[in-house]
C-alpha cells in the first residue's frame, strides 16, 4: 500500500526530532555549568552575589514588566480596534484630526512611568559611586591583555601581582579538549574576604579595557592615563569570573578576571603565605647571573607572557612579527630594551614586569630557536634602562 505524502512528511519530522534530541543529549553531556561563571541555557542575569547586583536585577525585572504592561496595553487596545471597528461590520471612521484631552494623557503617562523607573535607577547608580569608607582597595591595571593588581590599602598591602590567561594554547588552536573554564581561567586569580567592601582602583597602561564581573554587578572602564574606581562587596564565599568588557585588541577574548572570596580567616592566611613568597621571590637587581640561568627564568616568562602573540616557537603570525631570525632580537641590547620597555607598534610596553623578568626574557629570545647572538642582559641594566640610561 502506497504511504501518503502526509505519512511520509510525518516520519521525517519525526527522525529530525530524534536527531536533534540525541544532538541536545550529547551537548549536555559535553557542556556543564562554568563554576563562578555561565550556566547552561541561562536566559537571566547572573545570580546576584552583593547588593548591587540584587538592584540591578530588580531593576531588570521591574523595567521588564513595565515594558510588557505597556506593550500588552498598546498592542491590545489596537487589535481591538482592528478588529471591533472593522470596515466588514460596518463601521465608520470618525472624522476628527486632534483631541487636546488625548494628546495630554499620552504625554503624561509616559513621563509618570519614566520617572517611576528612574527614581530607583538612580538610587542604585548612586550606591554603585560610592567608594567610601572601604575596608581593602585594590589597583586593577589592564594590559594587552592580562590584568595587574595591587593591593594599595587595607589588609594585603604591598601585595601585587599579574593575573594572565591559563587555558592551554594547545586549547586554543583546537589541538586539544576544551575545559570547562576554557578561556576564563587565570594563573593568579584577585583574592578578596567575604562581607568586606572592596573598592577597586582601575587604569590602563595601552588602550582601554573594562573590569566586569557580572555576579558583582560590577563594570568599570580602565583608561589610559586616567583613574576610575568602583566597588563591591560579596556576600557569599566562592569563585567569580568576568571578563574584560571593553575591545581592545586581538587577544581582548583572552583576559578573563577571576575573583576568589575567601573568609576572613583564610583570606589572612592567603596574606601571609602571598607576603612570604613575593619576599622570597624577592630578586637583588645588582646580581649577575650566568647564560643559562637567565634562559631557564626566560623561558617561563616567556612562555607565561610573550608566546600568546610570537607563538611558543617565536614565529609570530598574523601581524605579528616572529621572534625567530628577527633583526630587532639579533642587533645589539639597546635595540631590543628600547621595545619592551617602551612598545613598538602594536607590541605594548613590558615595564610592569620586574628587571630580572626583562634581563631574562630578552636573553632568553637573543639565545634561543635559531637566534645565537650570544648576548646577556642583566638586571642592572635595565635598572639604568628605566631612567634612560641604555647600554652603549
């Protein structure tokens, strides 16, 4: 017996929905919820974790409901025009051009319902500005593209550190499985206690960037030359990400921000085991150090910091210009010191690094891959470099 067209149409919808069914099945298997980050599906804001962002998603939520009411009110008041007053039933077209009494009630309305939504916008952008009184206040610099912050005020002062990407580049170039925190991940993540108020202190060394963190309720744009500051203060322990909210670059993708409230006792424990190790770390700038021991620094710094543009093996891409058989790494010392501490195109300025970091590096590049010049840079050189006094 011959399928009619509708039968056969039937069983392929219903093949296509068992397809799809066993895509979404697979996807849920592959893809969960980002701890401190993104759910699956998540159609809302954040989940609020301070003050703030519980105003804002009020506000959400008030500002969505008006704009349905209003909607739902215009919308139907015209379908039942339409269709009561339509021409099929008789109906007439009334034959007048303004009515003073309208024009006035949908002026009025309107304005009532802006400054209802105003007053508590305005409430919450006000509490959004203030900064004082605050317990800890952090430096959030914004580089291309990691972040650096110091602690300048409060409990953990002294503190700084770079906080960069971690995610494997291997990742990246699609070489490898994907994390779950595939590209919000940090080596040094910003460390903060609970129920403390944290004003964070913003600016850039290059180009503008944004410090957001969405479950803080929290985005501030970081601009060259200028200091702009904003708060939070989270209420529950855990880890936040966020991410860099404004384009600045070609790896502006890549500068997540991750954000670990600790209580108050572990957060003075994390103070003292982080004062220990930057003392420990603590480099004497007059030393002289050998060859090999400023490659092996370099190689990490490197790795940590340059290969994300020159790739692992120096050799570039894109715009970006290999390091591998370049003039600029093989000339003298002065040339190459001359663009880490003061950029080059759109290679950014490396002063945020220390000068035993910088004497590594560069030696690293001037001695590695087919580059054999030899050379070794030490810190104390760039020491005399960061006030203009260059090796000759």
């Amino acid at each position: 017996m011959k399928k009619s067209p509708i039968f056969q149409l039937a069983k392929i919808l219903s093949l296509i929905c068992t397809v799809l069914n066993i895509s979404n099945s697979f996807a849920e298997q592959a893809v969960t919820d980002m701890l401190g980050g993104p759910a699956v599906r998540q159609l809302n804001l954040h989940k609020p974790v301070t003050q703030i962002a519980h105003q804002i998603e009020n506000l959400h939520v008030i500002v969505m409901l008006v704009c349905l009411a209003v909607f739902i009110a215009v919308f139907g008041v015209m379908f039942y025009s339409i269709i009561k007053h339509r021409k099929s039933k008789g109906s007439k077209p009334a034959n007048f051009h303004e009515s003073t009494t309208v024009e006035i009630i949908w002026t009025i309305v309107p304005f009532i319902i802006v400054i209802a939504m105003a007053l508590p916008a305005t409430k919450t952008v006000v509490a959004m500005k203030d900064t004082s009184n605050a317990d800890i206040t952090i430096k959030a610099t914004g580089y291309q593209w990691k972040w650096g912050y110091d602690y300048i005020k409060g409990e953990g002062e002294g503190i700084k550190f770079l906080s960069t990407l971690s995610t494997p580049r291997e990742q990246i170039n699609n070489l490898a499985p994907k994390s779950n925190t595939y590209l919000m991940e940090v080596d040094n993540s910003l460390v903060v206690p609970v129920n403390k108020k944290i004003r964070i202190v913003t600016t850039a060394q290059d180009v503008i960037h944004a410090w957001m963190v969405p479950a803080f309720g929290v985005k501030q744009d970081a601009i060259p030359g200028m200091v702009r500051d904003t708060w939070f203060k989270a209420e529950k322990i855990g880890i936040y990400r966020g991410q860099c909210a404004e384009l600045c670059g070609k790896e502006h993708a890549f500068m997540p921000i991750v954000v670990e409230v600790k209580s108050e006792k572990d957060y003075a424990a994390w103070v003292e085991a982080k004062q220990k190790e930057i003392k420990a770390k603590a480099d004497d700038p007059n030393k002289v150090y050998n060859l090999d021991e400023l490659k092996v620094r370099g190689e990490k710094i490197y790795h940590s910091n340059c290969a994300v543009c020159h790739q692992p093996n120096g050799s570039g891409g894109g715009g970006i210009p290999a390091l591998d058989g370049s003039k600029v790494v093989n000339s003298d010392k002065k040339e190459q010191m001359h663009v880490v501490l003061e950029g080059r195109g759109g290679m950014p300025k490396w002063t945020q690094l220390s000068d035993t970091d910088l004497a590594a590096v560069v030696t690293y590049t001037k001695n590695s891959w087919s580059n054999k010049t030899g050379q070794i840079v030490q810190p104390a050189e760039f020491v005399k470099a960061r006030n203009g006094e260059f090796p000759q």
